[in-house]
C-alpha cells in the first residue's frame, strides 16, 4: 500500500478500531477487532495491532501509528501519564512513545485527562474532544459523551474546564445481566414511551432506585411487563438518576452528545424531554478528526 502514510488507532476497553491513512488525511481502509483491553496484556498489543493492519508495511520507513484509549491505561500497552484538568486536549508533543520489536513501528500514545478534585480520569474521550474543537473551536457548553462510563465535560476557551463521569451503562450490564431483573428484561427492542416516563421518575425521585427497580420485576409478574418496556424502563430509571445529578452541566447550556445511535440517541430523546435541545455529533468522525490532528503536528514538528 504504497499511499501509507499513518495509522490511527482508537483502543478501547473492548474494541480496537484502526484506520490506514494518507498523507493527505483520506481514509485508505478502516478495520476493527474485538481485542480491547480487556482481553489482552501488555506483551499482546504489537501482534494485535499488527494482525488488524493486516498489510506488507514498508520495509524501508518508520510508520507512524497514533493510538489514543486505554492503551495508555495502567493495564493497557504502556502507561501515558495524564494532564490534569483544567487543560487544553492533550497534543501529540504530550504523546508517550511506545518501544516496539517491528522496527517499521512508530507508536506513539496521547495522554488522558485528570482531574484531581472531584478524582475523575478519561482515556480516549480527550481525543474524540479535540477533534470536536477542531471543527468548533469556538464552543462554550457541555459534551455528553454516552458509553460505558458516560462523561459530561465542560468546555470553554478551548479547555476542558470540568467533568464527571457515571457508571450507568456499567450499572445497566450489571443490573440487567446479573440481578433478578434478568429474568424480566428483553434482550433487545425499545419502547420510548416506557423509557421517558422512567426517565421522569429517575429525575424526580432519584433516592426511590432501589424500590423502583424491583417494581418492574414485581410488574412483570403480576402485571404482564413486557421485556422491553421493562429493559427500556430499567435504562430510563438509571438515566433519569444520572440527569438528576448532571443538571449543572447540561441545564441552560448548549449541549452536543459524541454519538448518533444505540444509547446515544437514548440520551438524545432524555435531554429533548427536558428542554435541553441537545444536539448529535458523529462520534467515529470526531475520534478520527482528533488523531488526524495529533498525526499533523506530528509531521509538522518533523
């Protein structure tokens, strides 16, 4: 592949997502893998990485690869030390550059982001961050960014001034998959209707989660609660608690949320029902957009 100019890489907990580049920016092919974090060590992250690029590389250059996610975390391919918030999105001169056995290998890994009071960390969304800010440099709001661990990030002056992240996708898994509950919900389906009244009692009566919880068992039982009102149901109860506790970051702002599908558009139909007028940004693009960034200062340092 003789336009190979740079490789992006997008390391997640649970997904590995690669993207071959030109010089120019242009995407010459993308791939994914489910070798997250998760499942590999520290001495796995070249072979995996190598294995997903699939291609002869150059035998004559040094490819440069920019990583950004968790394999910069504690147990990822090498530890890259945080900046602490308030701070602008780590930049590539930030990077921390990884020792390889492939000599045609230039990795390098862009640091997460602190913050020490209250004690929060991201690995990943920082990207996904300046590269939102390299199309809107100008934005003074919120970033919702939905996943596992869902992020609200303020950002102003081109700085991420605050954030807070919840665990309510991690509490679904947990809740859904290994409770009681797990008998009622379905695996899959959507009812809105269920959802956003769920989401109304989450927000309203946040301290009642417990109780409410086991109503749609007790629901299911008696009543008929059907799997996905109660799977949409059990998501709008922990949705509504995180908004409770959100309201300073997304009430009265101007809010974006990194995502278009899936439990992004969850958040989406929340926040529209709160009056928040959210808007949806391609989160793939952005990630992209913000490596890209990282791999121009890198050619223009050189």
């Amino acid at each position: 592949m003789s336009d190979l100019a740079w490789i992006a890489v997008d390391w997640g907990t649970s997904h590995l997502r690669v993207w071959l580049m030109d010089g120019a920016g242009r995407v010459l092919s993308r791939s994914e893998s489910d070798k997250g974090m998760s499942k590999l060590t520290a001495a796995d992250y070249e072979a995996a990485l190598l294995e997903l690029v699939g291609i002869d590389l150059p035998s004559d250059v040094q490819i440069p690869v920019v990583c950004c996610g968790m394999a910069g975390s504690r147990q990822g391919w090498f530890e890259a030390p945080y900046a602490t918030a308030p701070c602008a999105a780590p930049t590539i001169e930030q990077a921390t550059r990884v020792s390889t056995q492939d000599s045609r290998l230039d990795v390098r890994i862009l640091p997460g982001i602190k913050q020490d009071k209250p004690a929060d960390v991201m690995r990943g969304e920082e990207t996904q961050i300046a590269g939102f800010l390299a199309a809107e440099p100008k934005f003074d709001g919120v970033l919702c960014l939905p996943g596992t661990h869902n992020k609200w990030v303020h950002i102003s002056a081109e700085e991420v001034v605050s954030f807070r992240t919840f665990m309510t996708g991690e509490l679904f898994a947990l809740i859904g998959g290994q409770s009681v509950l797990r008998h009622s919900l379905g695996a899959d389906g959507w009812d809105d209707a269920a959802f956003l009244d769920a989401v109304s009692e989450g927000m309203s009566r946040p301290a009642a989660l417990g109780c409410d919880l086991f109503a749609l068992r007790a629901e299911s039982l008696l009543h008929g609660l059907g799997p996905v009102a109660a799977r949409s149901r059990l998501s709008g109860h922990l949705i509504g608690m995180e908004l409770a506790a959100a309201r300073p970051y997304w009430l009265g702002r101007d809010v974006a949320v990194l995502g278009e599908d899936g439990i992004a558009k969850a958040y989406m139909s929340a926040l529209n029902a709160q009056g928040a007028m959210p808007r949806a940004i391609n989160a793939e693009d952005i990630t992209l957009r913000g490596l890209t960034a990282a791999y121009t200062s890198l050619k223009d340092a050189q």
